[in-house]
C-alpha cells in the first residue's frame, strides 16, 4: 500500500499520513535570483517579482529574505487528476503528488507571516489526502475553513460519472498562526428576500406603537391594485416574478421600516421569555432594551431583523447583502477566457475569486505570493487591488502568459476581470527574475566544480546566501561584502589568499569584528592565523549541504481537462496578444547582472 493513516509512536502519539518516499525530501540548493532587466517592466522601484523557474527552488530562494512577511498565499496546484505524472502508475503517482506538495507547502509555511494564511484550491481527488497533510505541517488548531465553490453547472454534461455529477472545487484556509490570524469578513450580495415582507407604517412613533403591515400592500396601493389578481391581469403569466422585482425596488427605498420576523440565534432566557408572551399579544411589539447594543425588538414569537442591515453599496449601488459562508455558489468560471487576454483553457481561475480571497486576508500593501502562477490570475488580481505580490512559474508559461498579461495591467490597457469594480486605470510596475543555475557542477573527471556560468558577483552573492548571510556589499571595504550580523562579515574571493592579504584585512578590521573569508585557494598558513577570521576553501565547503547541479523538481506535472465538465464556449474566442505591444519599453536596461539575493 503507497499510503496509510497511522498512529506514529515517538515520544508523543499522533495521527499522521505515510506514503512511498516520505521522509526522504532533498536538501534544496538556496539559489540566487538574477533579474532579467529586459523583461521588467514600468516602475523601476517597485517590489514586484515574476519569477521563472521551479517552484520548490524559488521557494527556497526566497527563503532567507522573506521568511515571516508574506500576508497571503493563495495556490492552485495541479490536481491529481489520475494521469497528471507521465510514466508512473496510479499508486506511485499518489505518492509523488503527495511528496511534491509537503515539500512546498513547508517552505510556504515559513514564508506566511504570523497574522497571515494560505489558500489552497484543490478538487476532490486529493481533497482529503490534502487536508491531513496541511493539518500535519500547519497545525490542526490553525485550520480556518474549507471552502466549497461552484466551478460548473450541470447542464451541458458529456460523462456521466456513477453518483453525483462534480461541479465543486474545494479551497483549504489555513492560518500561519490561528491567535494572531487577520481576517477580513466581507458580505455578498444577494437578491430581494422575500421574508422581508413586512413594512412600519409609523416608524416615529414608540415602538410599542407601532403599526406593521404587508409590504405588497403598500406595491399594490402604489399601481392602484386592490389584490394580486389585479396585478396578475396587469402584468401578465409572469406576473410573480415582476412583484418580486418591485418588491425588491420598494425594499430598498424604504429600507428603514422594512422588517422581517426571524428566530434569534441563541436566544437567551429573557428574549424566550417574551417570545412566548408575544405570542398571546398578536400584532404587539415588545421592546429589550441593552447595554451598549441596539435593543432587540420581539413580535409574534419571533425578533424584528431590519432590512436596512442587509444593505452595502457594492460598485456604487445599493445592493442587498449577506454574510460570506463557506459555499461560494457565485462564481463564475464560464466566459473567463478573455480575461487578461491570455489563454490557459480548464485552468485559468476566475479574478473575481482571487479578488475575495486577498479581501478576506489582505490590505492595500500587504505582500500576496502564488508559486503556482498559472496564466498569472493571482499577480493580475494583486496588482490591480494595490497589492505586493510575488508569483512564481515554471518554464514558457511565464513568458507567453504571465510576461504579456501583467505588462497589459501595467499600462491600463487590461479591461477585463475585475478592472472595472477596482476602477483599474494601470500603474505600478515588477521585476521579472530567472533561478541561478547550479552554483556546482561535476566535471569531466566527476569532481565537484564551481560553475562556469557564475561571475564573481553572483559567486560572492551565492556564498553569503549558502553560508546564512546576507549580501550587502560595502561601498568602501571590499572585504565587507555581506553580514549576518551587525560585526559578523563575509568575504568571497577568487584570488590566490594569502597571508599577507589576510594581515591587511586584519589591520581593517575592528577589535569586535568577525570575518568569514570563501576563497578557491589560499596558502595553508592563513588558516587559523587570527582567531576572528575563518578561512574556508570552495567548493569543498559546500559538499553535502545541499543537492547540487538539480534543475527541476517539477515532477513532470501537467494540469488536465477535467473529463466531466464541459469547456466554455468562450475558451475558442480569445484574442491573441502579443509578448510586446507598442509605445511598451522595459524598466530599465543593463549589461550588468541584476542578482537578488
């Protein structure tokens, strides 16, 4: 069996899922990100980065400068759809997807801020098998919610599978940490209830006075209908569907005395005590009055719910609303195609979806990141809501789809999604940056070489990132090229180190001050000459921290049709835009190598 439930024995019992190859992940190469000045595109300044290259190995490189400052996260890996690995059979294949996501969903972990979250959409396949390995990694204390949405209709169905046709995907929340999580609880809206169906006449006046009558009496009143059948002959066969309109018209204007009977949610003693007693007082409102709160007003067994509550202005209109829940039922996957005007059939998800999740979790400037970027939906979305983001995609996807829909966002030219409920005119700008290659290699006689590709900076930029500092080369010392602390430096030379170089340096330095020098070669004497200057040959120093000269952790995952859910019309009519659009220029240009560390 390539997978089980079992009750692990350490020093502690826990319940925890095991599969083929668990235990066994590689220790990951933190690589240098280079950016690619070409690619980037509007302000020079800004923080936003697309990033090329394997997922797990970005991640990683990120690691050490944005450990703890993600706000939100919000992934759409490939679902496990029973063919998503090429070559593996069903058992192993499980366990493959499983390994693949523990190893990222770890490094994600570290990246979420302590009032942060992370959403991962899923479908049913994996959906469970997802859950207890989330519930391991984060926590089950710090699960939130899983979210259900409605991804299709049943209609127009091809397959029939046996039991149920499947509409829903299903979204994991997480909390990094669930005593400190920011969330953000938002209102949907929603038609005209029609259990609003009562209206004051004398709102005025005490409320024990008041007079409650029908709504549609006072609809009916106002087109001169004695009852509904007048309306009926007036309206025709959809004479109901009209009313409703109307009502909802009515509803809304006069908002404040519109009212409807509901039970009250865990009622205490008291507010049941006049329940029952209102029940022997028909048509008589029964005032309770309290502390700090709006009083609570009891009539024919139930409590009075006012319909100016359920109002927001959404867009600049008055919309009635209701509390988001864990069904999201409104969500419209048909006729997204077009949205950025890039193409990415049965996998795009919608804008107005990533638009309520970084509601939910986030505020203007908070840092969103997807390592799973798709055709960009979750960058596009960020940007446009005065987001930071960070998104991460492997191979020509990034190119073909992300490059050419952010650079539209940017200019103002991406009308589509939700550009026009965010009033989305363009600005802002990213960075596009590409993986470092393999900072070791092995040559012809299978020993371990530095990389041909690396120049002395990005060498020097590698070292401080492989050795846990962080590259900020001095404008004045060259031997201060990164730090790990406020008197703790690092130093990476290619030159033949000698002794009388490491004297001077030593006259340099301050009585408190350390030095960690990375030299190819150095004579024997500089070693331990000084006591606060460590001298380390590479690439020796390097082996056997981490699994170098590995390109590609991907797995050979593809995102697949799923068989049961027709494609939209939609997906056939996109247009075609190309990588560059006139009057576009980059950021900036440079023969230097732009390294991020």
């Amino acid at each position: 069996m390539d997978t089980d439930l079992t009750m692990a024995k350490n020093n502690n019992q826990k319940l925890e899922l095991n599969w083929i190859g668990k235990g066994q992940e590689p220790k990951l190469e933190p690589r240098i990100l280079i950016e690619q000045p070409e690619h980037s595109y509007g302000d020079p300044n800004t923080s936003n980065m697309l990033i090329q290259g394997d997922n797990l190995l970005a991640l990683k490189a990120l690691e050490q400068e944005y450990a703890g400052k993600v706000k939100c996260i919000y992934i759409d890996p490939p679902f496990n759809t029973g063919s998503a690995f090429k070559h593996y059979d069903d058992g192993l294949e499980h366990s493959l997807w499983l390994n693949l996501m523990k190893s990222r969903l770890e490094l994600l972990k570290i990246l979420i801020s302590d009032d942060g979250s992370i959403y991962v959409h899923i479908d049913n396949n994996e959906q469970a098998y997802l859950k207890v390995i989330m519930d391991e990694i984060f926590g089950r204390n710090n699960f939130v919610q899983m979210i259900s949405v409605k991804r299709a209709s049943p209609a127009g169905f091809k397959v029939i599978n046996p039991g149920p046709l499947t509409v829903t995907d299903y979204i994991l929340l997480y909390a990094k940490n669930k005593d400190n999580f920011n969330y953000f609880p938002q209102r949907v809206p929603v038609k005209y209830d029609d259990n609003y169906d009562l209206y004051i006449d004398n709102p005025e006046d005490d409320p024990v006075n008041w007079r409650i009558n029908k709504l549609v009496k006072i609809l009916y009143d106002k087109y001169g209908f004695s009852d509904w059948k007048d309306a009926k002959a007036a309206w025709g066969n959809n004479w109901k569907e009209v009313r409703n309109s109307l009502l909802g018209d009515l509803a809304i204007e006069k908002r404040e005395s519109v009212v409807s009977v509901r039970d009250p949610h865990k009622p205490s003693d008291k507010i049941k005590e006049k329940m029952a007693l209102s029940k022997d007082y028909p048509g008589k409102v029964f005032v309770i009055e309290r502390d700090k709160y709006d009083p609570i007003y009891i009539y024919n067994g139930g409590s009075l719910s006012f319909y100016n509550d359920k109002l927001r202005i959404i867009d600049g209109v008055l919309t009635p609303t209701e509390m988001l829940t864990d069904f999201w039922g409104d969500m419209n996957f048909a006729g997204i195609a077009k949205e950025g005007g890039v193409q990415f059939k049965n996998s795009k998800k919608p804008e107005m979806l990533v638009k309520r999740i970084l509601e939910l979790a986030t505020q203007p400037g908070d840092l969103v990141l997807d390592s799973f970027l798709g055709s960009g939906t979750t960058s596009a979305v960020a940007h446009k809501m005065g987001r930071k983001w960070i998104g991460i995609e492997l191979g020509e996807h990034a190119n073909s789809l992300c490059l050419p829909r952010l650079k539209l966002i940017v200019n103002g030219r991406d009308l589509s999604g939700i550009s026009k409920s965010v009033q989305w005119q363009g600005g802002g700008g990213f960075k596009f940056y590409t993986l470092a290659p393999s900072l070791l290699n092995k040559d012809k006689y299978d020993n371990w070489i530095i990389s041909k590709e690396y120049n002395p900076d990005m060498l020097a930029a590698a070292m401080a990132k492989q050795s846990g500092f962080r590259y900020e080369p001095d404008g004045h010392v060259y031997w201060k090229q990164g730090r790990s602390s406020e008197k703790d430096y690092i130093y990476t030379t290619t030159q033949f180190m000698t002794v009388e170089m490491l004297e001077k340096i030593r006259e340099e330095m301050g009585p408190d001050e350390s030095l960690m020098i990375c030299a190819k070669i150095y004579q024997r004497e500089c070693e331990n000459r000084f006591p606060n200057i460590t001298v380390k040959k590479i690439p020796q120093m390097l082996l056997g921290k981490c699994e170098f000269g590995k390109e590609d952790y991907s797995l050979n995952i593809v995102n697949l049709p799923h068989d049961d859910v027709p494609a939209s019309s939609d997906d056939e009519a996109i247009n075609e835009i190309t990588d560059k659009n006139p009057g576009d220029e980059p950021a900036s240009q440079s023969a230097q190598t732009n390294l991020f560390y």
